[in-house]
C-alpha cells in the first residue's frame, strides 16, 4: 500500500550532518548545525546541568506521573520571569499565559495552531532570509507565509529600509515573526535604535509580534541584554507571542524543553486563551515531557545554580566571540580578497560568511568541511586547532 510514497530529501540542514557522517576523512569538520562544541570539538554538557540532573536523581520522592497538559507550572512561571524580567508588569498583572512545550519549534508550533484557529488574521510575515523551518511550521498550521526584507547581501547587515517598508505594506494586523536577538542565518540583528521604530510601526499599524528566543544569552553572553527586544514590546501594554528554547542556552537540546507564552490585555483574556491552549496541546502530544523541565526549573529557581548557569553561559559565548576574532585574523593573514569585518560584527552561533552555494561545494569536496548551502557556519562548531583549516579553505574558494 506504501509503494508509491516517494522518497523526500533531507531536510537541508540536518542533512548536512547526514552528509558529514558518510565522509570518512580524519580532518573533516562539520560546521553545518548549530549545536556547541567545545575547544576539543566535542558536545558539552553544562556542570550546572549535570548537578541539577543528579539532585533530581537523588530524590527518591520524584515520580514520573504526567504533567498537566500546559507543562510543569514552576518551570512556566520562571520562564515567563526569564524571558520577560523578574518586575514586568506584563507577570505582576497575570496578563501571560505560558505553556511548557517542545523546545522552540514546539513552542512556535502550538503559537502558529493557537494563531490559526483563533485570530482573524492568518497571514504571518518572516524575515528573508530566516532559519528554514520557520515558514514550514507556519505553513503546516494553516498561516499563510510573506517574507519581509531583512538582509543585505551588499552590506551584509540590516536592510533597515526594507524591513520598515515591508512591515508598513503589510495588511493591519498581519502577524510578524521576529528573532529576539542573534537572528539566524545572518548574525545581523537591528540596534536598540532600530528596535524601537520597528515597535513603533507595528505598534501603529496593529501588527502582531511572534518573538522566536532561541538564543538568550547566547548572542551578547547576558540574558537581559538579549532579551531587550522582547522587553521592549511587552513594557508598552500590547500583546505578543514569544517561543523560548533551552536547547542552546542550557545546552539541553535532546531534551527539547521550551515555552510559548502570549502577553494578553488582560488577566480575564490570559485565562481564556490558556483554556485553548489545552485544546490545542492535547490531540497534538497530550502533554510534555518531565525531565528537561524538571531539571530547567531547578536551576532557575536556585540562586546559586542560577549563578552558576549564568558563568557557564558566559564562557560558551565568549568562546564564540573569540572563534569570530580568530577566524578573521586567520583570514587577514592570508590576504584573502574581500571585506570579511562582517564575521566579528555579526553575532549569535553563526556568521553569514556570503560564500555562495558553489563556493561552499568546493570547500565541501576539497576541504572537507560541511555547512548549509547559503553559506551559513556555525562559529559554535570551531575551534582554535580547526579555523586555520577553515580560513585556507575560504582563502581558496573565493581565490579560485
Ligand atoms: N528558532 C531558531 C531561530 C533556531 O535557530 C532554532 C534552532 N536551530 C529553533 C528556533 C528551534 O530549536 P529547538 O526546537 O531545538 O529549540
């Protein structure tokens, strides 16, 4: 009965590892997902993580019974307090409702159903170019997907001026999906300045933000620093929806823990659209899972893990920052043409480097090293001992 299904590609940045994973040479690198990678090059697991995990083990009186259908409450209140800041408002007058979901694709995932089956306006607007799951998760719940202009293949930065015009063409009350901070593929965010007028249009114009926060603290190595985008639109009384993760800023991305919460007018509304939140989460995976949570909830609610974590968050984006430096260097001291300034302005896990999809075959086939065809790398996946490999690679590409 199955003979006819056809086989479907790869998705195109997985897939990237399914490739790596086939070539059997020693040096190969893989700087396609964007998963942490230490100094050795191998994956880590947060002390922090390690110690909660082993206090939750410990206790015998834990059970494994089901959470509720919205998640583990404690973990939802604290990530709620993360996201938006422990005095906002937004929490002290019970106008958010956040529900536990399955990390950030979950999270914008039960945001995009909840959007489908209960706002009037069914169109959402992403960012071009974005991270290349965003328009199937709006598409498969039923929105329909408009980009807006967000990158500058010129400049390598913002195109600020599309952007505003993109949103301002936009029909009122179109939904705009935006990165909270270390936007992914580009490493290009807007400046505090910039963020401001893009809250102000769509603030003016009735547009509907869907912050997608997959990488707080990950950007700036501050929490509250990259959380100032959200901040922004919550301090001014108006809704949003934002997806969290903890995949990369508490390195737990097997566990796929996250939250979605939507800022509402009011305590009355908050309680209403959490009641069709339940609706939605329970034929889709009838509620999460208890473990990632369990060990999220314990870190953040414990002053001292929660400083711990906080240091190791630290080192994890310093190290990043320090792979950007090296990596320009590396490519100055070869005299690779070009302006490469962009890889240390960027920020977040990747840099854009603007190698095009023929360049990054060959680095591919002569080099060994694999990465998403737009020529996205993941900085994460460096190290000291490998950006020399990387930067004669490049040097050759754009040489030949
Ligand atoms: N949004 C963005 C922008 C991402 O880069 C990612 C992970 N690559 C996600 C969401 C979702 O990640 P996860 O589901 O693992 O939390």
């Amino acid at each position: 009965v199955f003979a006819n299904v056809v086989r479907a590609p790869e998705d195109p940045i997985l897939g990237v590892t399914v490739a790596y994973n086939k070539d059997p040479s020693p040096k190969k690198l893989n700087l396609g997902v964007g998963a942490y990678r230490t100094e050795e090059g191998k994956p880590l697991v947060l002390n922090v993580v390690r110690r909660a995990e082993q206090m939750l083990v410990n206790d015998t009186s834990r059970v494994k019974e089901y959470l509720p259908i919205v998640g583990l409450a404690e973990f939802n209140k604290l990530s709620a307090k993360l996201i938006f800041g422990v005095d906002s408002p937004a929490i002290q007058e019970n106008r958010v409702t956040t529900v536990q979901c399955l990390s950030g694709t979950g999270s914008l995932r039960v945001g995009a159903e909840f959007l489908a089956r209960h706002y009037h306006e069914h169109t959402i607007y992403i960012p071009q170019p974005t991270w290349g799951n965003h328009p199937k998760v709006f598409t498969i719940a039923g929105l329909s997907v408009k980009t807006y202009r967000y990158y500058s293949p010129e400049t390598r930065g913002l195109d600020f001026q599309g952007l505003l015009d993109d949103l301002n063409a936009a029909p009122s009350g179109a939904i705009v999906l935006l990165h909270a901070c270390a936007h992914n593929p580009t490493g290009v965010d807007p400046t505090p300045e910039q963020w401001e007028q893009i809250r102000q249009l769509m603030r003016s114009k009735g547009l509907l933000p869907f912050f997608d926060s997959a990488y707080q603290g990950f950007a700036s190595g501050s929490l509250d620093e990259d959380a100032q985008s959200v901040r922004m639109f919550v301090s001014d009384g108006g809704e949003c929806l934002v997806a969290q993760s903890y995949a990369k800023n508490m390195g737990m991305y097997g566990e796929r823990v996250g939250a979605l919460s939507i800022v509402c007018k009011s305590a009355d509304v908050a309680v209403r659209v959490e009641s069709q939140l339940k609706l939605v989460i329970r034929p889709m995976y009838s509620n999460p899972p208890i473990h990632g949570a369990s060990i999220v909830a314990a870190i953040l609610k414990d002053s001292h893990m929660y400083h711990e974590w906080t240091v190791e968050l630290k080192a994890m984006a310093d190290r990043i920052i320090s792979m950007r430096q090296k990596l320009f260097d590396a490519l100055q001291a070869r005299g690779t043409p070009g302006d490469w300034s962009h890889i240390i302005k960027q920020i977040g896990m990747f840099t854009f480097t603007g190698l095009n999809a023929q360049q990054v075959a060959f680095m591919t086939k002569e080099y060994h090293i694999y990465m998403t065809s737009d020529g996205r790398i993941s900085m994460a996946g460096l190290s000291s001992q490998t950006v020399p490999l990387l930067a004669d690679a490049i040097h050759a590409a754009v040489s030949t």
